[in-house]
C-alpha cells in the first residue's frame, strides 16, 4: 500500500512486473474493446462480442498458464500489492472458466430476450477482471477494489432485463445487502490497518494492509492493539460470509438468484463465491496464520483459534440451512440457489482444514482441495443452469418445478444430461461432485488426525458434511422423479437446442466425468507452485 | 477504549500530529463506531430505499474517518489513500444504485422496500 511512498523515499523507480498482471490486463482490454465495437455495430454482428470476449478469455487463460509453468521474474509486485502464487492460479483459471461458460449460455438468450449484447458481455468481463484481482490481491486495498468491481458489474448484470419486476427486484436487493456487506469488511480492513501498527524502538510503525505483512506482525506477537484486530478480523468475516452466502449472512442469496436471469444465476453461483474463497482464503489463511506455541504471540493465536472455530461453526450452519431450506422450494431456480448455499458449507470445511493445518503440505493439499471444490461446483452447476435456461424460455416463465413434469422422455437430452449434473451435485461417485467432497472431507480427516487435541472437531464436521449430503439426496432426486415418473397434463414443445448451449452442455458433462474419473491431474496441477526466477524480469 | 488511548511517543517524521488538546485517536474511533452503528441501524429499520442507500454511505463515511484518523495518528500515507479508493468506489456505486432505484421505480412507481415482495424473503 505505500506503494508511492517508497518510490520517493529510496528514489528508485517503483517495484513494476506488469508481466505478472497480463492476465488481467488482457481480460481488462478486451472488456474495453468489447464495448467500444458495441457502440459502432450494427444490430446483426452483436455475436462478434461474443467471439471476441471468449478470445480474450482465452488469451487470458493463456497468459495464467505461462505464469505458472514460466513464472514472471518474481513472486510479488507492486509493493507486495500482487502475489503469483498456486492459490492466485488455480482460482484465476477456475473465474475465467465459469466466465467462458457463461458468455456461451448467454449469447442466444441475450439476443432472443433483445438486450444489448455488447453491453451484457462487457460487464461480464469487467467482473471476470475484478474476481481475477480478488485472486491475485496481497493487499487488502486491492481485494477491496477486485470486489467492487466484481460487484458493480453483477448488480447491474443482475437488473439487465430492466422491464421485468422480478430482475429489478433481484439486482435491487442484491446492491442493498452486497454495499451493505461492503461497508462491513471495509470497516474490518480500516481497524486491522489500525491494529497492526508496532512500535520498533522509540517510534511507532504505521499499520500495513498488505496480508503477509499482517501475517508476519501476528506471527510475532507485534501487534499494537490486539482488541482491534479481533474486531477487525470479525467484520471481514462478516463481510466475506456476505458474499459467499454463508448461512447467517445468506438470506440475500435465494431472492436474488431467482429474480436474476438465468444465466447470471448460473454465473453469480459459480463465479463470484470461487473469487470470494480465493481471497477470504488469503486473508484469513495468511493474514492471521496459526501461530504455534509462542509464548509472546499469545493474542496473535488466539485471533487464529477464534477465526477457525467461527468458520466451522459457521460451516455447520450453512451446510444445514442451505439443504433444508432446498427440500421445501417449488422453484428450481431457487431449489438451486439454496443448493449453492450448501456447498459453500461444503467449501468451508475445507477452508477450515486449510486454517487448521500445521505444516505446509497439508495446507497446500487443504487448499488444492478447495480450488477443485470449486472448480467441480462451477461444471456442474453451469450445466445444470444451462439446462435451467432452456426450460424455462423466454423471460425466464417456467422455472417452477411443476415445469419439470413429465419431460423426461420427450426431451430425452435435456433430462438425462439434467439429471447427470443433479446426481454430480449430489455426489454420486464416478462423478466431479463426489471427488470434490472426498477432497475436502479428506483434507478435514487429515488435519484431524495430526492434531489430537481437537481431532473430534474436524470429525464432527466431516460427518455432518456426509449427513447433509444425504439430506440433498431428496431435493435432487425429487427433481429426477418429477422429470421421469410424473404425468405431463399440460401441452409442451421440446425446446430448441442452439449450437452455443449444445457446446455448453458437451463441456460440462465431460466435465463432470473427467473430474470424476480421473481428478489426479488437476489436483496435482492444483497443488504445484509457480515457477519463480525462469525469465528475467522484463520492466524493472 | 481505554487501551486505545495509550500514549505513546511521537518522533517518526519530524513533526508531531497536530493534535487538539485532549481530543486523542480513541475520540475519533468512539465517533466513527457511532456512525457506523446509526448507519447499520438505519439500514435495518428504514423502509425507503433511498434512505437506506443514505445510511450506507454512512458507514462507508465512518470507514474514511476511521482510516483517516489513523493515517493521521500514525504519520502514514496508507490510510489517506485508501479513503480516496473508498471514496472513488463508493462514487461509482452510487451512480449504479441510483440507476437501479430508477429502474424499478419506472416499472413500479414506489420506493418502498416492503413493496418489493414478489420474490419471498
């Protein structure tokens, strides 16, 4: 963060890599370009922005890749204000998956509902850039600005059908509680940058917001005022629960997904909770870090056990509440978002692991597993919105589950492929869903193995994982039953299938069964760290 | 409180804070979680969507003060940096939540909250 102030003191240039951001600038630039040919386009090449915004998704996923297998020089840049690290990767590559998706689910529903299409992907790409940020951060400032982004872009995203109550309802309720949620985790970063001054000598050092100086000052018990940081600390858990619908902060979650569009539910579900993990596992993970037995850091490990058990309470709840609530929704939409509740509680078991783990690899391995959690989440859940979106035609009129009757047999493509993405949800095994669950509840076990004196904790949430998922057992299969074995009274014509969402669909089936049936690859690819040091660094 | 109004020497950059006599950090961060608290309240008791907007801002104002106050106790260019962000982001939310409170009062013509129910809470 003071970033302008150590260029003047030293007299140096500052600390620039802009290689190590190129994949953020090129999301960036193309989302720029995008809305720029929009403005100069006739009505019928509006598909050019879809092409072009999938080639700059692509060349975004590129550039990843090259950090991660040639590295950029360094592990950090801009004073600390960018990291290059295997959790920054992972989850960049996972957003800028779910976004690639979702600008193939759109790019027929957004012509055949007349939105502006140029429009449409700009922001979603502008909201690609702000989740790839909030993975990237190792500031707070610049986690704060990747969320802001992230969020302006989905309020509006959210209210795009601008005549439809119910999508203004949605992005409406979705600005209120999301710049509510806002202000909390600012106020949590203003009094932890308070909290972390330290006084070296006869003077006092001014509060950091850059994570892994937190982390270090916790580290060694040089906090200055322990109070503010654990108030600090729980305003941002408030505001990241917020925003990855953890259960007390959830109830904004089902209004908005059902009033909002259905590819952007499709989108809201996988995209932005995998950029919340990526940072609220950052911040948490290494800006209050397990301490261990220091004898002087006696208040710096207690923000770390009172954060931990937080979040496994926290997981409990949210597990719970998101698969009860689903057993009662007569809307698949809404059946759908409380099912994203769930599996943030799934998520978090993980997230929890990660915090608990004492040594480095069981860490890397808890949070692997969290970054393939989400990755699973977003194929499967993305397939099954896309199916969501082709029942339920224009301006979203059948999404209620009685819409599901009987069209199992008439629309044979749709209900099997639907059915596949609901028993992956659920966590059938040879599908994604079970070996994303496997690899969190693992890491859960391991952690809880090492660490006898609170092994039963981690027990205990593991088997309320397994319990919960038995209760889904009901609302997916209920969806199946109705699809199949219901008589169908009313009329129905089998929806069209465009070529995108076929595209859509072929993806995220092959998804589903090759994370399935062959997860290693990824989770090691997951778990490697980037390469640092193989080019020189090009502007220093 | 009492913790926070510890005093300890000021001989970083020069110069001392200018400070007013008696008034120290702990009586800008006592104003500040006031402010922040009358804006939650007011969040969850108001019925207007406009005024609820209002109270929003009010804690992102009571942030700016918080971190001010410790830019400002500390000598640190940081804090003061971040309220420009701050006050930047919260400029663009506005234009965007405006826009929205436009939009659905077009197609509704009632601001509200309570008034927003086809979606069940």
């Amino acid at each position: 963060m003071n970033f302008f102030a150590v260029a003047l003191q030293a007299g140096t240039s500052p600390d620039i890599n802009f290689p190590l951001i190129l994949p953020e600038m090129i999301v960036c630039g193309v989302a720029v370009l995008v809305m720029f040919l929009d403005a100069f386009m006739r009505r019928s090449q509006r598909w050019v922005t879809g092409g072009l915004s999938l080639l700059g998704l692509a060349a975004g996923a590129a550039a990843t890749i090259w950090l991660w297998t040639r590295g950029a020089g360094s592990l950090g840049t801009f004073n600390g204000m960018i990291v290059l690290d295997e959790i920054r990767l992972s989850f960049t590559l996972v957003v800028i998956f779910v976004s690639a998706l979702t600008v193939l689910l759109s790019v027929v529903w957004v012509e055949g509902e007349h939105l502006p299409a140029g429009e449409f992907h700009s922001l979603l790409l502008f909201a690609t850039s702000g989740m790839m940020l909030m993975a990237s951060g190792g500031d707070l400032v610049i986690i704060f600005l990747g969320l802001e982004i992230l969020s302006i872009a989905t309020y509006v995203m959210c209210g795009f059908r601008r005549t439809d109550l119910r999508s203004n309802e949605s992005s409406l309720k979705y600005f209120i509680l999301g710049s509510f949620s806002s202000a909390f985790l600012l106020y949590g970063i203003a009094l932890v940058y308070g909290a972390t001054a330290t006084v070296r000598g006869s003077g006092v050092v001014a509060g950091t917001t850059n994570i892994a100086q937190i982390g270090e000052r916790v580290m060694a018990g040089d906090i200055m005022y322990p109070a503010l940081l654990f108030a600090g600390a729980a305003f941002m858990l408030v505001g990241f629960g917020f925003k990855i619908a953890t259960a007390p902060f959830h109830v904004w979650t089902p209004d908005v997904y059902e009033g909002a569009p259905t590819p952007v539910t499709a989108f809201m579900a996988a995209g932005p909770k995998a950029a919340g993990f990526a940072s609220f596992l950052r911040v948490f993970i290494f800006g209050f870090p397990f301490v261990g037995a220091v004898a002087s850091a006696s208040s710096a490990t207690n923000v770390h056990d009172a954060w931990l058990h937080a979040l496994a309470i926290l997981a409990i709840i949210t597990m719970s509440v998101g698969n009860v609530a689903a057993i009662v929704q007569n809307n698949v939409k809404r059946m759908l978002a409380y099912s994203s509740i769930a599996h943030a509680g799934y998520a978090l078991v993980g997230f929890v692991a990660a915090g608990a783990a004492t040594d480095a690899t069981q860490r890397a391995d808890a949070l692997a597993a969290v970054a393939f959690y989400m990755l699973t989440y977003a194929v499967m859940n993305l397939g099954a919105f896309a199916v969501v979106t082709l029942i339920a035609r224009q301006n979203d009129r059948r999404t209620e589950v009685e819409d599901y009757n009987g069209i199992g047999f008439r629309a044979p493509a749709l209900s099997f492929t639907l059915s596949i993405f609901l028993l992956s949800l659920l966590g059938m095994p040879l599908t994604a869903g079970f070996i994303g669950k496997v690899a969190v509840f693992a890491s859960a076990l391991n952690v809880g193995s090492s660490a006898p004196a609170a092994s039963s904790l981690y027990t205990i949430l593991v088997v309320i994982g397994v319990l919960n998922t038995a209760i889904s057992a009901y609302y997916y299969l209920r969806l199946i039953i109705v699809m199949f074995f219901r008589e169908r009274t009313t009329e129905w014509a089998v929806p069209r299938i465009p070529a995108s969402m076929a595209l859509v669909l072929v993806i995220t089936i092959l998804g589903v069964f090759y994370l399935g049936l062959f997860p290693g690859r990824v989770l090691d690819a997951f778990k490697r760290k980037p390469a640092s040091g193989a080019v020189t660094q090009i502007a220093r | 409180m009492t913790e926070l109004a510890i005093n300890f020497p000021f001989a970083l950059q020069g110069a001392p804070a200018p400070q007013v006599q008696g008034i120290d950090l702990s009586w800008y961060l006592a104003l500040s979680a006031v402010l922040f608290t009358i804006g939650v309240v007011g969040v969850i008791i108001k019925r207007n969507v406009i005024s609820m907007f209002m109270c929003i801002e009010l804690m992102l104002n009571a942030v700016n003060l918080t971190f001010v106050a410790f830019a400002s106790y500390f000598r640190d260019v940081t804090g003061q940096l971040f309220v420009f962000i701050v006050m930047t982001v919260a400029a663009a939310e506005a234009a965007v939540g405006l826009g929205i409170i436009i939009a659905i009062f077009r197609n509704r013509e009632s601001l509200d909250v309570d008034d927003a129910n086809i979606l069940k809470l």
